[in-house]
C-alpha cells in the first residue's frame, strides 16, 4: 500500500516533545498532550505531499538552514490559522467604540489614531476595528486619520487579509446597512471590502515573540485577542508588559477575557468594562 493511503503513524513521545519544543520556540504556542492528535494530523498531512514517511527525517528537513525555514513557514500556518470572524466578540470591539468616543468628546483625539491588531489571522478583526473607527468618526463629524497595522505570523493567513475577499457565510451575519457600505459582492457571490477599509490597514508578516525587534510605533489602541492563551504564563506577561511599552500615554489595551488573569503592571489600570478585559495606560502628571 503506498504511503498517501497508510494510516498515519502515531507520534511517539519523544517525537511529541521534539516537534512541541520546535513549536514553542519558534511561535511561543505550547501543546498539552490533548493536542497530539491535531499536530499528528497537521504534520502528517504535510510530510504526505513532500513524500515523506518518517517524522524525524521530516523534522531534519523542517529545521535545516534557509530551506528549512521556508518549510516551517509552509508548517506553521497548518499549526497557527483560526477559525475567526468579523465582529467575532462584540463587547471588545465595542469597547473600542466607546473609548475613541470619549476622547473626541473629551478633545483628547491626537491627530492620527493609530490601533495595532496582534494575530490578526485573515483580517476580519482589524477590518471590524476599521469599521469601528470609521463610523466613530463620521458620527463626531471629523475627517477619518487613523491606520490600523495588522500583524501575523501566517503568511497563507495574511494573503487572504490582504486581498479581503470573503465568503457569504463570513459577512452574511452582520447588520445589512455595514455590508452594504463596507462591502461589495461579487458575481460569484463572494465579498470584496471596500478601498476605504483597505487603504487604511497594513498587513506585515510578524512573530509576537520577536516584539522588541519590530519598529517602535507607539499605539492608541492594541488589540490581541485569542493569542496568549497558547502562550505560557511568563510569557504573556512578557508580551504585555513589552505592549505597554508601545502604548501612547492614556492608551487602551484589550485582551482576551480571562487570557491573563494575573498580569498588573505599575502604568496600567483596568478598565471598568464588563465583559470585557482592557486596561489604560496612566497619563503622567503634569
């Protein structure tokens, strides 16, 4: 029987631990057991289009040199990419609403907003944002300056963001006038966003565990949702805490709820949002 109708071998444990060490090293993302079954499944289905049939003579592969890293980058988006959705947790996004509104209401507003969606996966979480935004700013009545940088470390993830092309299933749930201003249709029953949301968000190929490498763009707002859960506690707080380091003074951060339940940080205070788990950057006294 040819390999591409075998059964997939099972992992070892030694090999578990080899490929779970690769993973966390490289992307931060640490497996528990339970989830061998799905890294079996991922590698296997990729060492069946290379035609290989050993797992240890795929991992050689996936870590030699230039050519191993352009594997990896073929491995990890297999690994990485979630299933995700346009306004997938309204009272964040909301969140996010609520804090632009008051500080254009409170004339806070500096003369760029700049917002950095982490894990942005397929786009859908900063083109929400960009919806957001947009709106906030034509209901006070002022010309939209504001960018959205987006970052993964996906690249198959990042080139569906960039062409913001999406099936109906992925806009058909939201509110008709937003895709009807947002969103073209296509023949082929698929939706384009439009040039306006396009134009104001960047998309660049990202690792969160390099973020003291990454250009130092200081934020309005930093949004990373249903990303350090993978990631093991001292590292989330590492992550946050280099987060604070990109925020504006009076800036607003938003988590996942419950993804770092025990983080404080001196220059952070929580937000009283519930349902909700944000924090804002203290303004130094004057």
């Amino acid at each position: 029987m040819i390999w591409s109708l075998q059964a997939a071998p099972d992992l070892s444990d030694k090999q578990f631990d080899l490929w779970s060490k690769l993973l966390e090293d490289r992307a931060g993302i640490c497996l528990s057991d339970q989830q061998r079954v799905f890294l079996q499944t991922q590698v296997t289905m990729r060492m069946r289009e290379l035609g290989h049939s050993d797992y240890s003579q795929y991992y050689n592969r996936v870590v030699d040199g230039v050519s191993g890293m352009m594997e990896w980058s073929v491995l990890i988006d297999r690994l990485v990419v979630k299933e995700t959705s346009f306004f997938r947790h309204r009272p964040s996004i909301n969140c996010v609403r609520t804090y632009m509104e008051e500080q254009i209401a409170s004339q806070k507003m500096a003369d760029s907003f700049e917002v950095w969606s982490v894990g942005c996966s397929s786009g859908e979480e900063p083109y929400s944002l960009s919806m957001v935004i947009n709106d906030t700013y034509d209901s006070a009545k002022l010309d939209p300056y504001y960018g959205v940088t987006a970052t993964d470390i996906s690249r198959a993830a990042l080139t569906i963001a960039r062409n913001g092309i999406y099936p109906q299933r992925k806009v058909e749930m939201m509110e008709p006038d937003i895709r009807q201003r947002y969103f073209t249709q296509q023949d082929n029953g698929r939706y384009q966003v439009s040039p306006e949301l396009q134009d104001r968000v960047c998309f660049n190929h990202a690792n969160v565990l390099n973020i003291n490498e990454m250009p130092n763009i200081m934020q309005d707002v930093i949004f990373c949702q249903n990303l350090l859960i993978y990631f093991r506690r001292w590292l989330r707080h590492e992550i946050m805490n280099a987060f604070v380091e990109r925020l504006k003074p009076g800036g607003l951060l938003v988590v996942g709820l419950g993804e770092v339940v025990d983080w404080t940080h001196p220059e952070m205070v929580r937000a009283p949002v519930d349902e909700v788990q944000a924090y804002i950057k203290k303004v130094a006294a004057a």
